[in-house]
C-alpha cells in the first residue's frame, strides 16, 4: 500500500512565509522602497520630488515606461488619453443596473472587467504599449465619478477634454448643469499630489494580485479589476474610509480619545486603529509626511476648520506618546491623512478607496506590463497539507 505520510513527506521542502513578509515573487526595476529609511523611489527618482515638481500623468508615463518624459512624448501621450475619456453607452447601461447604493469600488471592479467584453482584441495585445493601457488611464476617473453623481440622484457629467487630467476628474465630479463650476487651482494640485502618492508602491496586496492574475495571462482589464477587489479591503486601501468613520466615530462618542487607544492595543477587542502600521514602513512612511503638510496647505488654503481633523491630530499625538504604539513602531501611514483632504476636497466617504484606485493604477499597469515584458512563469505557490492523510469512503447512509 501506498504510504501517504511518507510521500508527504517526500514533497521536498516547502518554505512558509505565511503573507509573504520575506518572500519576494519577482524582481522589478519600477520601485524601490526602504522601509527602515523611510525611502520612496519611482523610477529612481525620490517622491519628494516627484510631488513636488511632476504632473501625475508625467508620472504614470514614467512607471509605464520607464523614462521621464520629453514634452514631445508627453504632450503625445496626455493626448492621447484626452482623447479616451469617453465610455461607451452601452457600458452605462451596465452601470445603470446597479443600485443607488452599490459601493462605488464594486461598480469600478465590475465596469474594468466588463471594459475587456468592449475592447475584445485585448488577447491578441501583444503590443505592451497598446490602446488598452490608454484606455484604462483614460476612461477610469469618467467612469468613477459615475456612482457619485447617481448617489446624488444627478446626470453624469460628460468629460471635458480642454482641461487636464485632475481638473477633468474634479469638473465631473462636482460640476452640475444649473450652476457655473470652476476647477480650484488649489483643490487640483492637492488631488495631482496625492495621486502621485498613491502611483506604486512595489509588490503590495493588489500589485501582487495584478500581477498574479496576468501571470496566467489573463488580460489587462480582468487583472487590473482583480488589483482593484484586493485594494478594496480595510487593511489595504479601504483603511482611508475606516479611517474617516473611526474618527467620526470618536467624535459622535464624546471626543473620548483614549478609549479608542486602549481599544486598540486591547487584543480581545478586535479593533485596530485605523491609519496607523504599515507592513514595510517601520519607522516612517515617507508619502505620510508630505501628505501631512498637503492636508495643512490645503486646509488651510479653503479656510478649513473640522473637528474630525481635531480628534486626528489628537489622536495622532496620543499614539505616538504611547508606549504600545512607540515599541512597536507603528506610525500614521499615507491613509491617516489622505482622507482629510479628500473629506476637504468634497470626495464623500465611500469614494475615497476609489480615488487610491486611480492613483494606482499607472503602477498596477506597469507592474503588469513589466511581468509580461519578462515572460514571467505562471503564479502558483505551494502549501504545506495539514489535513487528514487517508480516508477510507464512508457511504452518505452511514455518516
Ligand atoms: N492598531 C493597533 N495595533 C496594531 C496596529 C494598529 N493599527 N497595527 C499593528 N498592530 C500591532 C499588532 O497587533 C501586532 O502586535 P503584537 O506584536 O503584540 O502581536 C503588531 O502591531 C504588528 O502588527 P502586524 O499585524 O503583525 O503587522 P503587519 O505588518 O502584518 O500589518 C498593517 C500591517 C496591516 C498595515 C497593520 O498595521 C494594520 O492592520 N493597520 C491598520 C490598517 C491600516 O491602516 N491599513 C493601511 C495600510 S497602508 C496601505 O494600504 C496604503
């Protein structure tokens, strides 16, 4: 007889790095990240810089392919996208189908998906620098703004090609047919900030996902979608919306900051702060400390004043005097404060995960496209079995 323990055993041996925390799935020359020095490169190039100085669309050409680009190149490829904002009326009949309440990132997962029923000739794409990739840069922010206006029970805008990238995306978003909307200058360079932020951040949960899901070459939008389900989750880029409802919550519970604190650091209780931690970042998140100044600038600029950005700043403080926050390094990360501006911006709540998703895409598209360029092998990983190792069949009469 077969002994099956002993073929077990004989699988050879296995490694388990249960969320792979030392496990890297591939090498990639799009971002590098130090997280004991707080570092935070694109292409080389510091994200100090990056926000400071780039367009978000200079950006994600960057990422995708691998250079700054020259004006010609860029004005090409902005070109190109503004050209691509429209989404066909048919893929509205689809939204339209949706209820009024339908999360807005289930929406945007199922209409990328459905983009793929569209644009068929994406399996034959072999050309990695196709119409696809322009595509989803383009039609992404139209498509987006489209549960908003029907939770506000209003037309969907149409997109306006003379303006840029986030002005387009904020005219869509708030402008209506009975009143005059100008783009804030200020309100546009906050959002071109933040999305440059959010552009990649190596092999994060849904990049790996993205990545995975094209290495059995699956196409862009099926895998793009799939990144966007997995950024969904509140541990990954729904922790900006738990961020907001956990501070609305201290709020409508009387302020009470320290009950929320020893909450946390309570194991029983179930319950994490929200915004602080990050899985690489250990001892500062580099995005969180320019963000945090955007978050005053602008705050300052609309002539902003929250109480939820009180009980923020509160709490912030109070973490980081706390002997439990501080032994195991756990700071404010990217997500604590890019829900303030987005509050500040006039993005409601459950829109928030959705603009993370825009912002990351140029870094899902080129993370994907570098997997295909190399010929990546399928992604499979093993497991080590814990289960029963033989059982004899026991008839449904007789269990
Ligand atoms: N509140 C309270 N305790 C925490 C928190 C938190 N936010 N984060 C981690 N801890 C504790 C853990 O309980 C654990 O304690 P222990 O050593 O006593 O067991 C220790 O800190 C280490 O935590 P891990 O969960 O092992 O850290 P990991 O690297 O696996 O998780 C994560 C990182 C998921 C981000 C975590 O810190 C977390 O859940 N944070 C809150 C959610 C959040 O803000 N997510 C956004 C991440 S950033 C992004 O996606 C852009």
């Amino acid at each position: 007889a077969i002994d099956i323990a002993k073929l077990r055993d004989q699988t050879g041996h296995i490694t388990i790095d249960a969320g792979y925390k030392n496990t890297g799935a591939t090498k990639s020359a799009i971002t590098f990240l130090d997280g004991e020095n707080g570092i935070l490169n694109y292409r080389g190039y510091s994200i100090e810089d990056l926000a400071e100085k780039a367009t978000f669309l200079e950006v994600a050409y960057l990422l995708i392919f691998g250079e700054l680009p020259t004006e010609k190149e860029y004005a090409d490829f902005e070109y190109e996208i503004r050209t691509h904002t429209l989404v066909n009326e048919d893929m509205r009949k689809i939204f339209e189908g949706f209820p009024v309440n339908a999360h807005p990132m289930g929406v945007l997962s199922s209409l990328v998906s459905a983009m793929s029923a569209f644009y068929p000739d994406h399996q034959d794409a072999e050309d990695l620098t196709s119409l696809h990739i322009i595509r989803l840069l383009a039609k992404l922010p139209t498509i987006a703004t489209w549960s908003f206006k029907k939770s506000q029970g209003h037309p969907v805008n149409y997109p306006q090609n003379d303006l840029d990238y986030c002005s387009n995306f904020l005219n869509m978003m708030f402008a209506l047919p009975v009143a005059s909307y100008e783009v804030d200058p200020v309100v546009a360079k906050a959002l071109n900030k933040l999305l440059i932020l959010h552009a990649d951040h190596e092999q994060n949960c849904s990049t790996s996902t993205v990545r995975l899901v094209g290495s059995s070459q699956a196409n862009i939008y099926s895998s793009i979608s799939a990144g966007i389900s997995a950024l969904w989750g509140p541990l990954h880029g729904g922790a900006n919306q738990e961020v907001i409802e956990m501070l609305e919550a201290i709020k409508n519970d009387g302020g009470d900051i320290q009950k929320y604190i020893d909450m946390a650091k309570d194991k029983t209780s179930g319950f994490r702060l929200f915004g602080f931690g990050h899985r690489v970042y250990k001892n500062f998140d580099p995005r969180a400390r320019i963000i945090k100044k955007a978050a005053d600038d602008v705050l300052n600029k609309l002539g902003i004043k929250d109480p939820v950005l009180e009980i923020a700043q509160k709490l912030e403080k109070a973490a980081l005097e706390d002997e439990y926050f501080v032994k195991r390094k756990l700071y404010p990360n990217v997500d604590f404060y890019s829900g303030i501006i987005y509050r500040a911006l006039g993005i409601p709540t459950n829109m928030f995960t959705v603009m993370f998703a825009i912002g990351r895409l140029p870094g899902w598209i080129a993370q994907w496209k570098e997997m295909r360029t190399n010929k990546e092998p399928i992604g499979r990983p093993r497991q080590v079995y814990t289960g029963p190792v033989k059982r004899d069949f026991v008839a449904m009469s007789e269990r």
